[in-house]
C-alpha cells in the first residue's frame, strides 16, 4: 500500500511555496533532474527555465537564488526521510530492529511507502550524497541555522539517537552517533561509487555490505 504525502515546508526557505502551482511543483520536478545530471556548480536558474520552458525571473519569484533552491529539496528529503522512519518502526518493539531499518533506511534498501508525484526520490537521494552538505557548509549557516533551516535534519538526528539510548540508555553521545551514521552512510556511497579505494565496497554493486559495516559501527559503539 503506497500513501499519499504533503511536506509543509518552512516558509523561510521560499518566497512562494512550490508546492502551490503547477510552476513551482515543475521548479521542484526538474530542478532535481538537472542539479542531479550537471550538478549544483553548472547549474543556474537560466538553465531551469529552459529546461521547463519559462522565465528565469519566474523561478526567482520561487526562490531568492539557486542555493536557497538546494536547502529546500534536501530539507524536503530529511523530512521524508523522518516520516518513512515513523511509518517503518512504528510497530516494533526491540530497538536492535528499529536501528536496522535506520540503516536500511540511509542506505535506500527499503521499500518506499509514500507517494510524491513530482519528486523524485532515487534521484534526489543521489543530490544528498553528492551535494548536500553544501546547503550548510556556508558563511551564513549561523544565520540560516537561526531560522530553522536545518530543524528536519536535526529532527532526524534527534529521533535516531532516541533510538539508540533505547537500546543503551547510559551511551554518552547519542546525537553525536546518530550525525555520524548519516554521513558515513552517505560517504561511503558516493566513494564505493566514484573513489573506491576508499572504502571496502567498491568491488560491489549490491548494498548489503556496507549495510553490514553500518550494522558493525553502530552496535558496536552502543554495545561497549
């Protein structure tokens, strides 16, 4: 069974929410299939307006400017990402499955539940892995962080590391644990896919070995 799914977004990230006009929903749709296939340094609000056929002023009366654009489809993603987290664990009891489907989860071997016709999700997980960090590896982060920005990505960490004190309720850094995971899970991706003398898994296609290395890094920490 496939759900239907509305993310409220916070309105600081646009000047026109997105979501309601079939331009914005469009902006959304295909700005992630180009920053995705030229990526976010080539990319430019000219070259999106070409793509779908209108102005760039259009898209500027969206969003104040390409990087702005970047923080809201990653956003987007650390919300849904949360929401599958609800719906995958909320009917389990041991925290050792719960942390299983977290793994699962970063590592895009679960089934998604959740329908959004125009975006992507296979495609804008590959903008996280590639181009993520750079909605806040910024000179304004300070600022972008007091307005929230980054509250879904915080969430999910938050949620995570709840998960983790379940199953070790005296582990000391929970938050710090959870963070890590993440952008192991997202580092060790983009190296077994472009760099992979870096990890042990450049040699396979399949996910499950490093599901397995995630598994090991996690318990393990949480076990001692």
């Amino acid at each position: 069974m496939e759900l239907q799914l509305q993310i409220k977004m916070n309105a600081r990230l646009y000047l026109r929410d997105p979501e309601s006009t079939e331009l914005g929903r469009n902006i959304i749709k295909h700005g992630i299939k180009l920053i995705h296939d030229i990526g976010f340094e080539d990319f430019t609000f000219k070259k999106l307006a070409t793509e779908i056929g209108t102005t760039e002023a259009s898209i500027y009366r969206y969003f104040e400017n390409k990087h702005r654009l970047l923080t809201y489809i990653t956003t987007w993603f650390w919300t849904w990402l949360e929401y599958q987290l609800i719906f995958h664990t909320n009917n389990l009891k041991h925290p050792r499955e719960k942390i299983d489907i977290v793994i699962k989860l970063l590592t895009f071997d679960v089934q998604d539940k959740f329908i959004v016709e125009h975006i992507d999700k296979n495609i804008l997980h590959g903008i996280v892995i590639c181009e993520g960090d750079k909605a806040y590896l910024t000179k304004n982060v300070t600022e972008d962080n007091r307005s929230m920005l980054f509250k879904p990505y915080k969430d999910l960490c938050h949620r995570i590391a709840e998960i983790f004190l379940e199953l070790n309720p005296e582990f000391a850094f929970p938050h710090s644990l959870a963070s890590t995971l993440i952008e192991t899970a997202h580092r060790q991706m983009y190296f077994k896919e472009y760099l992979p003398r870096l990890t042990d898994f450049g040699k396979s296609k399949a996910v499950r070995p490093l599901v397995e290395f995630l598994q090991h890094l996690v318990f393990k920490s949480l076990d001692n």
